[in-house]
C-alpha cells in the first residue's frame, strides 16, 4: 500500500507542474469565451432596440421589472459587464453580475430549447469558477492585488 500511496503523490506532483501553468491562461480563455456571448447579445440588442423593446414586452417575461427597465438593465450589463471580465477588473462581481443576468435569461423565456439551456448551463459554470476562484493571474485584480501586497510595509515583531 505504501507503494502504491507513493506512486499516486509522485503522479500528483508531476500533473501540479505540468498543468499549473495553464490555469492563469485557461481561465483567461474561458472569461474571453463567456464575455463575447454576452456582449455579442448586448450588441445584438442596441444594433435593434425597438425589437428589444418589444421581445421584453411580450416574449420575455422578466419577474418584479417593467419591461423598459428589464430592457436597460440586461442591455447595460451585457456590455459592461464582459468588458469588465474581459479585463479581470473587479473579476467576481463581473461574474456574478453575469451570472445574475444568465439565471435571468433563463427563468424569463417560457420554452427554452434544450441546447440554448445546455449553454446557459456552461456559461453558469464559468461565471461559478470566476466568481469562487478569481480572474487568475492574467487579470487586473491580480496586478493590483500583487502590487497592493508589495507596497504594504511587513509589521515588526
């Protein structure tokens, strides 16, 4: 058994070395991933605001907001929101105001094909990991954290 609990810690250090430097640079491409489809949706919805206007009216059907307001607020924070991400600059509100909009989209359509739910589903679980875990070292947050801890004086003991 020792053996065997040694040849797993051994595996588990080279897998640590081997795909640790990937993390930063995989969720930079998943928060690239999940700002694009909620920009591009933000966009979609300036290029046409009558049509937004009116799919807010009488399609979706957003709960405790008139629907000028849904229209707005959902138009504003897809494309603020991704940009923010995009950046990494306050990386976990932008995800879970993201997130927020997501659940929105979903609870608001009454007949949501199964693939748009799947991605739905997807984009959730990126914004989750962000929002839990952080933007990852290519991210305004971590410059500014890093550059935030270099300049704090270290307390005498």
């Amino acid at each position: 058994m020792n053996a065997l609990t040694q040849l797993i810690a051994k595996l588990t250090h080279i897998s640590d070395k081997l795909f640790s430097p990937l993390q930063s640079l995989l969720i930079l491409a998943a928060r690239i991933y999940v700002a694009w489809v909620f920009f591009a949706s933000g966009l979609t919805k300036i290029d046409d605001w009558e049509t937004t206007l009116f799919l807010f009216e009488y399609e979706y059907h957003v709960p405790l907001l008139p629907f000028v307001l849904a229209a707005y607020l959902a138009t504003l924070g897809e494309l603020l929101l991704p940009v923010l991400l995009t950046l990494g600059i306050t990386s976990r509100l932008s995800a879970l105001g993201l997130a927020i909009v997501n659940i929105v989209a979903v609870i608001s359509l009454e007949d949501i094909p199964a693939a748009a739910l799947y991605g739905h589903v997807i984009w959730g679980l990126i914004l989750l990991h962000v929002t839990v875990w952080g933007a990852g070292k290519f991210s305004f947050d971590h410059f500014s954290t890093r550059r935030q801890q270099s300049n704090t004086p270290l307390a005498s003991a």
